[in-house]
C-alpha cells in the first residue's frame, strides 16, 4: 500500500518555501490539510517537544479527542479528555427515555499543560449552561472531572500564566477574560476586555514575552488577533490575521478559527480547520511571523493553499489510530473510537482472542435513537471501511451492519437472514427523526450459509462482510457505495450510492457507524471481527 502521505495527495519535495521569521531545517514538504479527518474546535500547544491537539465531539462519546505529533504535520489519536458525557441531561447523553442530545455537547473548547503540577487540564461550556474541567497526569491516562463552575465560558481559550495563574478567555463579539482559583473550580472575577462590532468567537488565549493575544474567528471565513501590551485585561487592540484564505482543497470553505503555537527554534505555526463537507472541519497549517509591532502576520493571505517545509523534520507515527486494521484486541477500544452519545457499557464486550460483541442495547426500529453505535471518522478525501460480522447470535428483528453516519445518512445490514440497503434517514426540527428510511435493495443470504437455530441464538459461527466507500472530497461525487459478501472475498455492490449532504448545521461531519439494534426484542448479539479502513478503494 502507498503511504497515507502520498495517497492524500501531500507529496515530499525538495522546493524550499521562504517566509519571514520561519527557520525550518528540512527539506520535506507538506500541503494542507495536514490530516483529513474530522477534527474541528481545535486547540493546539507544545510541552517540551511535543505537541498536543484537542478537538471537539459534541455528543459522541468519549469526548474532546486528544492527539499527539512531533512535527505538527504527522498525528495519532492518544485518548480523550472526557471519559464518559456526564454532563446536566444524563438521560439525553445516553439516549435514554426517548431523549437524544445531537448538536449538543462538547464544542470549542480548550486543553492545556500546567508546569507548576504538570498537569494536564480541560476545560469547555456544555449547553450554555455551566463549565466543566477536567485533568490527568498523563494525557493517554486517566481524565477525572475535577470542576464545574455556574459560568458558561463559550468558545474558550485557557492560559495558566507566568506566576500560574489560570485565565479562559470566551464569549461571542463581546470577549472577555475570567481568572478562576488555582484548582480551577470557581471563578475569582471576569473582565470584559473587548466590545466587538462584528460577531466573533473562538477564543485563543497567548502570554508571548509579555505580550497578550486572543485570537477569534468570525466564521467562517476570518481570523482576528486581539493584542494588548498593557497587562491580561488590556486595553486590546485588533488586526486581522487571515481573511477569506483560500484552502488550497476544491470546493471547501476558508481556513478560520484555530490556534498559534511556537516550535522549539522558535518557530510560529498558525493552526486552523477548513470546511471540508461532507466529511466535516478538517486541520490546516501555515508558518506565520510577528511584524515590527508585534502582530502575528501570514506569509501571504494564500500560504495555507501552499506547500511548506515541515516545521521539524518529519517523525512519522503510528497510522494505526487514522486508518487499518482493527481486530478489537481488547481490553478497551482504540482512541480513535466514539460511540454515538453515551454506551450501555454492559451491552459490549470483547470476544477471545479477538473481535468486538456488540448486544442488542436498544428496541427501536429508529438507528438515531439505537445505543452503542461505534463511530470512526472518515478519512478523506476518500476511503474503505470493511467489516466482518458474526450473526450466528442474532434474534429474530436484531437490525446490525455499517452506515455511513450523519443527519441524513444510509446503512447497509442484516436482518432476520436478509441483507439489506436502508437510505434516506433523517433528522428535522430538535434533532429528533423524521424518516426512518426505506429499504432500497436486498438480498437473502444462501441457506447454506445459514447456521443451524439461526433466529433462536443459534452457536454455529457465521460471518458476513459490509464494505463502504465514501468520497467525502467537496469538490468531488459525494457518493457512499455499499457492498456485501458472503466470503469475505467476493464482493457485491448493493443498491445504488448515497449522495451525502454538505451542510453545516450538525457540524460533525460522516462518519463510519457500526450498530446492531433490536426491533422485537432484547437478547440477540453481534461479534465484530474486524474493521479494516483503508485510503482510496479496497
């Protein structure tokens, strides 16, 4: 298989890009994005010489994902911030009592390391409400809560400064800056720092030698910089730092909202998402540099549609969390996995030696509102997921298989021994369904295959095989294909494919989505064998 690198399209050069005040001793190149995957709200900072990337969920959970690179150009997922959605609305977040809490969640959000206990701290407003911090030792260990403060700091930015006490910068056109007590579970004061005229959000908060940033967006095509060189609350100036830059991708939306952060030379890096829909926000990267005054300045307004030396010499990770192969090894999931909103943690397990049991956690003939469906972001510009599963224990109406994930989405499964192609599911007004679909195509599955006591929870092993492809380039058919086998070999296109939508309004973009659900009754079970995605086609 080519590399991810040069299958995305971001080709190794020897061309040198010069800009202002960029040091960079390397002659490999990249091109945005930097890793087409759904990674929006980012947040992104250094410790030593690593460098760390938050990103928001909404109501997949676990939440706030967590990355780790050593060049900022070549990522892994490392974990989560927040373990499980134990937010205001429990019922909601776990799909429970007829309750669903889509578009709600975890949004722009902030993660940082605090020298002085060297720890790591999240902090985010969830449902206008209140604001929840969490923290670990390790970033891929354990996070615990260990606040939530009566404030909703929106879209925030948190800095513990020099003498290591903790500000969050937030708000919406009016911006400004809370001080919070040293274990970060109370607010001490809130200034209002800057009155805006236009609306703006997305704070980034920065001490640069003395000098104080924030940076917002106002999405989604612009970037900010508010600068004060009189102390944290001001008085702040604004400048702009990208307007309306081009992607460099067909069909995509403008570089905004995101971060700065500083290389170990010294080198800055401005980090924004692009909209990329249908497969969502995705991470882009271009060097920048301070003017005489002291203003973060692009090179040029098109630098992000530009190749550039990598800021370090490459260090080329683990693709294993972006894209392969899963055989679910246990004892838990990989950190590229989200359930969509909170599991049963009762209804999965993992089978020996290898595979994941997925039991029925759900009687509904509706997959938005079905429990422990396991999501993974589409890798663009476009992809394979494969599945192999084991119905040998299904019960009679038990609906499992692979959709491609969003608002608007299809599926393809299995049920009661027929394959099936579902499209047209949808979501209207608060989230809730307004279409349960309707099935396209199907197929039976041969009776020799068939294991004996198949609808009774029969134990003979028997697998079937879902494959879908999905193009979630905008510029591109925006077609998710469906495929079935019975052999894991041979594979069959089934229906015809399903053009994904481009709006923004559910703001995740599609995901690949495993689920097993009851129609009838509780009891039956699935074991996922495997899960392959690959780059391209299969």
């Amino acid at each position: 298989m080519a590399s991810l690198r040069t299958l995305l399209g971001l080709a190794v050069g020897t061309a040198m890009i010069s800009a202002q005040g960029n040091t960079a001793n390397t002659t490999a190149m990249y091109s945005n994005p930097i890793l087409w995957e759904d990674l929006a709200d980012l947040d992104v900072f250094r410790v030593n010489d690593t460098y760390y990337y938050s990103a928001d969920s909404f109501a997949f959970s676990p939440g706030a994902p967590i990355l780790k690179s050593y060049d900022l150009v070549n990522w892994e997922f490392i974990g989560h911030s927040i373990p499980t959605l134990n937010f205001s609305d429990p019922t909601a977040y776990s799909l429970e009592d007829g309750q669903q809490a889509y578009v709600r969640g975890v949004w722009a959000s902030s993660m940082r390391y605090r020298p002085r206990n060297g720890k790591f701290y999240w902090i985010g407003c969830v449902d206008f409400n209140q604001s929840y911090v969490y923290s670990a030792s390790d970033p891929t260990g354990e996070w615990t809560q260990t606040g939530q403060i009566a404030t909703c700091y929106y879209d925030c930015g948190l800095l513990f400064d020099d003498d290591d006490t903790p500000y969050v910068a937030y708000g919406n056109t009016n911006i400004s800056i809370a001080t919070l007590n040293s274990d970060l579970t109370a607010q001490v004061s809130t200034t209002r720092i800057f009155n805006g005229t236009f609306y703006i959000e997305g704070s980034r908060l920065y001490n640069i030698n003395g000098t104080y940033y924030v940076l917002n967006t106002q999405p989604a095509s612009r970037e900010w910089t508010l600068k004060s060189s009189g102390g944290i609350f001001g008085p702040y100036e604004q400048q702009i730092l990208a307007d309306r830059p081009p992607s460099g991708t067909p069909g995509s939306g403008y570089p905004h909202q995101g971060g700065i952060v500083d290389t170990p030379e010294g080198d800055w890096y401005y980090m924004p998402f692009i909209d990329d829909y249908p497969g969502g926000r995705v991470p882009a990267l271009t060097p920048i540099y301070f003017d005489s005054d002291g203003w973060p300045r692009l090179p040029s307004n098109d630098s992000i549609a530009l190749p550039h030396p990598y800021p370090q010499p490459p260090v080329h990770l683990s693709t294993s969390t972006l894209y392969g192969l899963d055989t679910f090894n246990g004892p838990s999931l990989g950190p590229q996995w989200e359930w969509n909103h909170n599991p049963n943690t009762s209804a999965y397990s993992f089978a020996h030696p290898h595979g994941l049991i997925l039991h029925t956690a759900t009687v509904t003939p509706d997959l938005f509102r079905a429990r422990n469906t396991l999501t993974h972001r589409i890798l663009g510009p476009n992809s394979t997921a494969t599945i192999e599963l084991d119905i040998s224990r299904m019960r009679r109406g038990d609906k499992a298989g692979l959709a491609l994930f969003r608002d608007n989405m299809a599926y393809i499964g299995v049920q009661d021994g027929i394959v099936c192609l579902q499209r047209n599911l949808s979501l209207g007004a608060g989230w809730n369904t307004i279409s349960d679909g309707y099935e396209e195509a199907s197929v039976a599955i041969p009776k020799a295959a068939t294991p004996p006591g198949y609808y009774g929870g029969g134990r003979a092993k028997q697998s079937v095989w879902f494959r879908l492809h999905a193009d979630i380039a905008p510029a591109s058919d925006l077609l998710g294909t469906f495929y079935y086998s019975f052999d894991g070999h041979d594979f069959t296109q089934l229906g015809t494919p399903y053009l994904m939508n481009t709006t923004y309004y559910f703001f995740m973009g599609y995901r690949f989505g495993i689920f097993n659900f009851a129609t009838e009754e509780l009891g039956g079970s699935v074991t996922v064998k495997s899960f392959d995605m690959v780059p391209g086609m299969a």
